[in-house]
C-alpha cells in the first residue's frame, strides 16, 4: 500500500490537500518516482534564507506509519514526486513560482 499527500501552506494552515491512492489515475505514474527505503528527512540549520516549496509531502506505505517532510525537509530525491502532485495541489503560478526547487 501507498498512499501520498500535500498540503500547501506549511507551516500555516493547508489551503490545499492532495491524497493519491492506488485507484487514482495518476497515482502509478506518481508511485514509481517513490525511491524505498524511504530517506530519512533533512535536518538544516537556521542560518541565512533558505527558499523550499511550502509543502508537507506525506507518504504512508503498507507498514501504515506515515513518512512526513515538512518543506525544508525533503531530500532531493522526493522532487520528483513533488513535482508531479504540485499541478494537481496548486495552480499553475504556485509550480512555476518554484520551478527551480522541483527540478530533480
């Protein structure tokens, strides 16, 4: 089992939440940008200006523990599937404004 969801908004409110599961029809071309095991979330130090897209990217697999990467968290391996749900959690001048931090 896999299932994956983003809020926008993080860290305030979600305006805006995406779940996928296996059914949806963009969720297998979605799960395979999944790389298991999963990395374990990036832990940075506060110094100077960091841009990250303001998502929390959940993924809960079979062992039905969720995964969570707050935005300044995510290892540049989860771009990818970050790139592929933010058309569907925002518009297109939320992607584009963080074109440069979705690239792989």
């Amino acid at each position: 089992m896999l299932s994956l969801a983003a809020d926008t908004g993080y860290p305030g409110p979600a305006s805006r939440t995406v779940t996928l599961w296996r059914g949806y029809p963009r969720f297998a071309r979605t799960a395979r940008l999944v790389q298991l095991p999963l990395p374990t979330p990036i832990i940075r130090p506060k110094t100077g200006m960091t841009i990250c897209v303001p998502v929390m990217l959940t993924i809960r697999l079979s062992d039905r523990r969720n995964h969570v990467y707050r935005a300044c968290q995510r290892p540049p391996s989860l771009r990818p599937v970050l790139a592929a749900l933010c058309p569907l959690l925002a518009g297109r001048g939320f992607c584009q404004r963080y074109r440069h931090e979705l690239k792989a």
